[in-house]
C-alpha cells in the first residue's frame, strides 16, 4: 500500500521519516464528523490565545492576527465555504493550517501549552452544553403545548389502562399531564448533567498541564465554564458527561416512545380516541383507506439510538486506561445522532400533539364496556362499614352476573346488588355515573377536575422554574 511524503503531514514532525498508510490515514481521519465543532474550536482557541497574550507568552501583533484570522475562517465556514481536507485528520488541525496559511508564523504559536487532547475535551464539553440547551428549550416548548391541550381539552373523560385493559376513568387532562410529568423530570435531568459537565479541561495539556505560565481560570470563565477542572488526568480522559447525557436521553426517548405508542393506539380505529393531522399521517401504496400513524412509530422506532448509544460510548470507555486513547474519537458519532434524533423527536412530537384532534364521544363510549365501575362499587360498600377484602368480592360476584347476563353494571337491578349485600341502596347508581365516579378521586395527584386545576399549576409553576434555569 501506498503512503503519503511526510511534508503533507507536518503533524508528525522530526520523529517520523514517513506519514501513515493511504488507507490507515482514512481511518484515523475524522473530520467529516467532528467538523460539527468547528464554532466550539474557535471560540476555545481564541479564548486560549487571549490567555497567553495576557501572560505574555504570545505577542499582541501575534493575538491580533489569530483573531482577524478566526474572523476570516468563521465567516467561510458559516457561510459553508470553507473546504475540509481529510488529509489533516481532524477539525483542530484543518483549523490550524487554514489560520496558519492566512497569518504565517502567528498561526503556528497558537497551539503553545496546549494539546488536542485538552481541546478536544474542552470543544466536546461547549458542544455539549450548547446542545442540551436547545434540546430542553425544545422539550419545554413541547410540555407547554401539551399543558394548552389540558387548558382546551382537558375535561373529557376517557378510561385509563392497566395491562393494557380499561381499568377506571380519568379526565383527559389527568392523562395528558402524565406525559408532562415524565417530560420535566427529563428537563430537570438534562439541566442537571449541563452543570456538571461545564468545567474546563483546557489547560490540562496532554495530561500534565504544561510549562508554560497560563491562567486556567480565566480561560474557564472566558468560555462560559464554572471553573477549571482540577485534575489534568481527568480533564483529557473523562467522558462521563457524555454518558450521563446519553443516560438522559436514552430516557427521554423511553419517554417519547411510550407517549407515541399510545398515540397509535388511540388512533387505531380501535381506539379512535384521537385522529392525526394530516401533516403528520401517510397513506398506504395500496389501501386508499389508510391513514396511517407514521410519525409516531418513527419516533418509536427512533427511540433506540440513545440507548444504543450509551451502550457504543460505554463500551468504548470500559477498558481505556488513563489517559487519552484515540479509541475516545470514537464518542463523536453517536452523541451528534443521539442528539440529532432526540431533536428531531422533540419537535415532530409537539406539531402530532398540537394538530391532533381528540374524539371525546369515543373516549366517552369506552366508558361504557369493561366494568370499569368495578372498583367504586367496592369502595362504595367499604363506605358502608363493609370490610374491603369482603366489598371487594361482592363487586366481584357482580362483575360476573353481568358478564353471564351480556349487560353492564349499571344494568343490572337493585336487587341483584342487594341479594349479593344487603348494604347497597338505590344510590349506588348515581356513584357509578363516570362524572361522579371521577370527582369522588379528589385527592392530590387524582383525576378531580379541582384536582387536574392545581397539577395543572403546579406543572406550570415547574415549567417556569426550569425556563429559568434556562
């Protein structure tokens, strides 16, 4: 196999007589990924040149022509002019000799007491900052759709399940604000990962630091960051905040797939509790009555790529010694599609949520079938001093007269109830009205209209807590 003269490769410098292998170069290269933090790169190395002009290790001619030369290169990449060369590996060194063939030797001081190690970390860490801050804006502007679809819709009562049975009815709003529930724990916890990953690893080097008289603080706080991590070794080899991200997203996606899943069954005809806009529906190359939930089941069927990514970045880790390992360029690609998805996810599920229509007649109508009163006829008779283990299988014994009878239990008379327990009088119809079934669960986190009123502020308070902390 053929291999590159050296002088293409001025990376490896006087140690090395010849540069790497054509198809090991294209290996090792990774610049079509990591040239997503070609802004972090900049805004890092600036930082880091201010710093050293401040210290005096580089000159002010030297710092004014990094930064016009910055300025130049920002404006090519934003612009999506500028032409990445997989011959210099990695976003940092494509950097580097497109500043230094615009400035000279200028260029070449930039990288004085530091590494790519350091810069690395310290580009993955802005990255990931800004990154989770758009994702939990994102997330947030979801939850707030969802709280205005409990302001419009909320009063409708549908049944809730267990096992996938319907088991007791709710208002739409309690369900709805179930959603909201998972979906701000998953903002606090993002929000929470941001303030321990925002520490500084630059200055750290390769490992030790360097000789060099920098100002690590000021460079944190130049780039927004806490402060600087304390130990070298740690700064350039921990990827621990990544893995809490990806943690935090595989359970967002968990919870986004859950909440899909119950969109497609609600808008199965089945169910036919809710009927999707037409935006976010497709047909069938076949069946022309279809309409079918696809946006839905992609974000269930896309809800995989978190997990598996805190699954390929773990592996990754697990047996890397300290310090840095090249296998660690490996963390790229699957945080950029974690997040990328996780993104995506976000704001297909706000516009399903905010364009679908609900069918409260059918809500209402699944009331009717599967003795979901069952529940209160027991409580009704534990309200009568009756021993709840004993109520219990009266409602029992009740639950099966109806179903040999093919009836309701609200079709069964009077004195069916009374032969199985003297203790029933002719109200226990009107406890077992859906509306009344509902307003008697008036406690904390229950399905009470004055109930889904109060979590429906206390939602909203939250909310507004973590726009804060925004």
């Amino acid at each position: 196999m053929s291999s590159h003269p050296v002088s293409s490769h001025p990376l490896w410098g006087g140690r090395f007589s010849s540069a790497p292998d054509e198809v090991a170069a294209r290996f090792s290269a990774s610049v079509e990924s990591d040239s997503r933090l070609a802004a972090e790169d900049i805004d890092g190395s600036l930082a880091h040149a201010r710093m050293l002009a401040k210290q005096g290790v580089i000159s002010g001619e030297d710092l004014a022509a990094i930064e016009c030369g910055f300025t130049e290169l920002r404006s090519e990449i934003e612009a999506d002019a500028f032409k990445w060369d997989p011959a210099h590996e990695d976003v940092h060194l494509n950097l580097e000799r497109a500043l230094t063939a615009r400035i000279g030797d200028a260029g070449k001081r930039l990288h004085t007491a530091r590494s790519r190690n350091d810069q690395v970390a310290t580009d993955m860490r802005l990255w990931s900052r800004k990154a989770v801050t758009r994702l939990t804006s994102e997330l947030l502007a979801l939850v707030e759709v969802v709280l205005d679809r409990v302001r419009q819709d909320g009063e409708h009562l549908l049944p809730a399940y267990t096992h996938l049975q319907r088991a007791q009815p709710v208002r739409l709003g309690h369900h709805l604000l179930a959603w909201v529930a998972m979906w701000l724990r998953d903002a606090d916890r993002l929000l929470d990962a941001r303030e321990r990953l925002n520490f500084s690893p630059l200055g750290a080097g390769a490992l030790a630091t360097t000789t060099f008289p920098i100002d690590r603080a000021h460079t944190a706080a130049a780039l927004g960051f806490r402060a600087p991590m304390w130990n070298s070794l740690d700064a350039v080899s921990s990827r621990d905040f990544l893995l809490e991200l990806l943690g935090s997203l595989s359970i967002l996606q968990v919870h986004l797939s859950r909440v899909a899943e119950e969109l497609v069954l609600w808008s199965s005809q089945e169910f036919a509790f809710v009927e999707m806009s037409d935006a976010f529906a497709t047909g069938s190359s076949m069946m022309p009555q279809k309409k079918n939930p696809d946006m839905a089941e992609l974000i269930r069927g896309k809800s995989s790529v978190a997990p598996a990514a805190f699954l390929q970045v773990a592996m990754m880790l697990k047996a890397l010694p300290l310090t840095y390992n090249r296998d660690m360029q490996e963390d790229k690609d699957p945080v950029f599609r974690a997040f990328d998805t996780s993104l995506d996810s976000l704001i297909v599920m706000r516009g399903m949520l905010a364009s679908l229509r609900f069918k409260p007649s059918r809500m209402s109508a699944a009331l009717r079938d599967g003795f979901i009163e069952a529940t209160d006829v027991a409580d009704y008779l534990a309200g009568k001093g009756v021993p709840f283990r004993e109520a219990h299988a009266c409602s029992g014994k009740l639950v099966a007269a109806a179903v040999q009878a093919g009836c309701t239990l609200l079709d069964l008379p009077l004195a069916m109830y009374q032969s199985v327990n003297a203790a029933f009088e002719a109200d226990v119809f009107e406890s077992l009205a859906a509306e009344a079934m509902v307003e008697r669960r008036d406690v904390l986190g229950g399905p009470a209209s004055a109930r889904v009123q109060e979590a429906l502020g206390l939602a909203g308070a939250e909310l507004a807590v973590l726009k804060q902390r925004l």
